[in-house]
C-alpha cells in the first residue's frame, strides 16, 4: 500500500523533561522545556474572557471552525514570531495557564499518512492555545485535545506534554484524527527529543486511569497493511510509535539528545524510543537545568582543533534554542514558578516568573496579546530587527556575542549566573512566604507582591545581561591589546 509521510522542518530539535511527582523533590510534578526554532520570544498575559453564543474560531493554518466556549481561561503566553522563509515555527509556543495547567510540544518525526483514505487535518496551532483556553485539570487538557482532533482533525505530527502539579499528560497526534495518550506515571522520569515515544497501550484502561486513543488508532493502520496482529484481535503487540513512524532510520540529533539527556538524568543512555523509566532518587530544579543546559560530548575534542569553538552545534542547549523554561508547579497556583531563561539557558539564567502575576514586566512584550493573535501567522520583518526598547535584544546580543569564543566568555558568565540564581533560591521561598501570609486577607495585594518581585528580577537580569555584555567586551579589549603591546 502506498504511502506518504508528513515530515517536520529539519531545525526542530526541542527537548521536554517530566519529572512525576513522586520522583520531584517538590512533591509536585516538574517539567522543563527547550524550544528550538528560527524565533524571537515575547511574553503575553490573556485574561479571562467571556463570550457571546453562537461565537467561532478559525486559524489561519487550519480549516477547523471551531465552536467557541462561554468563558475562556486567563494564561501567560510565550510566544515565538518569526518568518517561515527563514525557518521560523510559528507551532512553537508554551501556554500557561491560570489554574496552573501547561501545554509545551514537541515536533515529531512524520507520521504515516495514507494518500488513499484522505482525512480531515483542520486543526493545527489552534490546538495548544485551545487547551489552555479550556482546561482546569492535565487530564481534562488532554480530553479536550482529543474531542478537537477527533472532530476536526490535525494537520502535523507531534507531542503536547500537557502537565499541571498532579499529573504530566503526553498526546501525540498524528496526521488526521489518530492520537495516543500516556500517563507519565507518578514515580517516573520521562524524556522525548522530537519522535514519537509512546509504545504499548493498555487498551483495557477504559477509565483511562493511564491511557487515552482515538477510536481508530489500530483499525486505521490495520486497514493499510501497516499493523497486523500476531494474534487476531489481540493487540497487546500494538507499537504506536513504530506502526505509525515505522522503524525509520532516526535522525542522530534525536539519537544524541536523547543519550545526552538520558545519561544526565539517570547515568545511561536508554533505549531507542524510550517513554520513561523508574526514578531511582529525587529530582529537583539543579538536576533539570543540568539536562537543558547540557552541550554536546564531543566539544571537548572539537576544542583541540578550534579554541574558540561554540559548543552549539549539537546537544540539548543547541544553536536553535530560543527559549527554556521550567515549571515548578506549587500547590497554590498563583506560586507556581515558571523560570524562564532565553534564548539559551547556557548564557543566560533561570528567572522566577510566577504564575499569579498581575502585570508584565516591562519590555517583554512588544505587541499586545491581540494584536499576536491576529498577526501570529503573519509577522511583519520589522519585529525581526533590533530593538534597545526590549529585553529580548540584550539576551540575543550577549549570546551571539559569546559564540565569537565561547571558551573564553563562559568562565565569567557562568559564574555570574550562579551567584543571581543562588540569590533567587534564598529570596524565593521568602517571597512565597509573604503571598501565604496576606493572600487570607487581600489575595490581590499578595499577588501584587509577586507581580513586584518578578518584575524587579526580570529587570535585573535584563541589566544584567546589557553589563555582563558590556564586561565582555572590555575584558577582551584589554586583554587584546596586552597581548599586542606584548609584541612590541
């Protein structure tokens, strides 16, 4: 039987870690992501909007009329912006939302498609921002997910890890109205780099304690000659990462993520495909900013020929990275922490932005969140040039700047991270403190405390990447002409 595979853009090579919450040292689940595209990074806030019946969304990369809701829920919005032409991916934002629910994605590997059995693919980026408009609970995030393609249908193949503090949720969808659903059980470590993950299906957990698929998942496959049981109608044999990707040659920048990060998070590689493993100790924020700072094993060699080699070329913290967040979820969602550090983690540090924030910090946005919406899938080139007015600009410049010798810049910037990242861990839980302590009495003027901090901490490291810059440059200024006067 013929077949076509939907193939993802060449540059996408985000990474997602999910800690369960038995295995977090918070007691809460943890996530951290790696974004990779050709982006710039904004931060949006959306409230809370009520809506008229009989409204409709549509979205300008899907056919999808999609009925809307009466009451949509507030959420924090990383939005990336680019132009396709130049291999930006507009299907690359994070959501956040106000009952502490998360939606981060990972492009997969393309998924069979059969050019004789057309489906309906309405759906594509809508599908995020809709979970997050929509869900209280991860487990309702992915029902939603799962209604909307298969009403509609979906247009790509990926993974959302939809997460909130209990439970971290991994839907991956193919091509048409197919997807699979994958607990990651409370006791675990799970990792993907950009393929399908999940393998064997409990197709007995009707209560869907662990499991959700679409109605079709096996009979599609099985129609087109792709899957055939060993045993007929037992499907205890079922792969749905093979059967609907097959057992195509890997990419070796999904091959090298995955043996990187898995030997950081448990000392080996696992393997191929691996969805999760057992935790055999507790994770915490240390262990994960290890995983999505980590650079590729062969750097050091690479150094003997080249000195000033940028270790960016491969890793989990690559040339591609635009943004990495991790999400410390709390049991008050107001204090749950997304620490944001962009656009790599490795030049920048993990800034405490709270979920229970009532303002922005200035200049992290440069186009108000209505605006994005409508023109998300239409960028004017002009947002793409630099611009002192916003913190993106002083972030971008200093990494790029460092790429010239990043040996030679890492020791003091590295440095310098640390000491701002152990101040934040000593002040933070102060901070948390003080919102439990006034938030009985005036639950707005406790968040008002946590709109200050992350507003006064986002513009310190803002200043202080515009410093460390400014540092860089002069130290490297002297120590330039030392070495010429040298010569004289």
């Amino acid at each position: 039987m013929n077949q076509a595979i939907s193939c993802s853009p060449a540059n996408d090579n985000c990474s997602t870690v999910i800690i369960g919450k038995h295995a977090s040292k918070t007691g809460h689940v943890l996530v951290a992501h790696n974004e990779d595209s050709a982006c710039n990074v904004q931060i949006h806030m959306v409230p809370r909007v009520q809506h008229e019946e009989g409204e409709t969304l549509t979205f300008a990369d899907g056919s999808a009329v999609i009925p809307q809701v009466k009451e949509t829920w507030a959420y924090m919005w990383s939005e990336f912006r680019s132009l396709k032409d130049i291999g930006g991916e507009p299907f690359s934002d994070s959501f956040f939302n106000e009952w502490g629910v998360i939606v981060v994605s990972d492009s997969c590997v393309g998924s069979k498609v059969s050019p004789d059995e057309p489906m309906k693919d309405g759906l594509g980026y809508a599908l995020r921002r809709l979970i997050a408009e929509r869900a209280r609970t991860a487990r309702e995030g992915v029902e939603i997910a799962a209604a909307l393609v298969s009403e509609f249908g979906y247009r790509s193949s990926r993974s959302y890890q939809i997460c909130d503090k209990e439970e971290g949720w991994v839907f991956q969808v193919t091509t048409g109205h197919n997807y699979a659903a994958q607990r990651v059980a409370d006791d675990e470590i799970y990792y993907i780099p950009n393929w399908y993950t999940i393998h064997s299906i409990d197709f007995q957990d009707t209560e869907h304690k662990n499991f959700y698929w679409s109605e079709d998942l096996v009979d599609y496959p099985m129609r087109h000659g792709w899957y055939t049981p060993a045993v007929p109608g037992d499907y205890s044999d079922f792969d749905f990462a093979l059967v609907y990707q097959h057992d195509l040659t890997p990419s070796q920048s999904n091959v090298d993520r995955s043996n990187l990060a898995w030997t950081k998070l448990v000392g080996e590689p696992m393997p191929y495909r691996t969805f999760s493993v057992k935790a055999k100790k507790k994770y915490g924020m240390e262990n994960l900013k290890e995983v999505v700072r980590a650079h590729y094993a062969e750097h050091e060699e690479d150094l003997k020929t080249d000195p000033t080699m940028s270790p960016h070329r491969y890793g989990i913290c690559r040339d591609t990275t635009v943004e990495s967040t991790i999400i410390e979820f709390h049991e008050e969602a107001n204090l749950t922490c997304i620490w944001r550090s962009f656009p790599r983690p490795c030049a920048a540090p993990f800034v405490p932005w709270y979920l229970g924030i009532l303002a922005l910090p200035k200049g992290y946005e440069w186009l108000n969140y209505k605006t994005s919406q409508v023109t998300h899938f239409a960028v004017d080139s002009s947002e793409l040039q630099f611009d002192s007015r916003y913190a993106y600009w002083a972030f971008r410049r200093l990494q790029d700047v460092m790429e010239f010798d990043y040996p030679y810049c890492q020791d003091m910037v590295h440095a310098s991270i640390r000491e701002l990242e152990t101040e934040w861990t000593i002040t933070k839980p102060i901070i948390d403190q003080a919102y439990r302590s006034l938030k009985d009495i005036n639950e707005m003027y406790a968040r008002q405390i946590l709109t200050d901090y992350t507003c006064q901490q986002a513009q310190r490291a803002w200043d202080w990447a515009e410093q460390t810059l400014t540092k860089l440059a002069d130290n490297r200024y002297r120590s330039r002409m030392e070495f010429w006067r040298s010569k004289l």
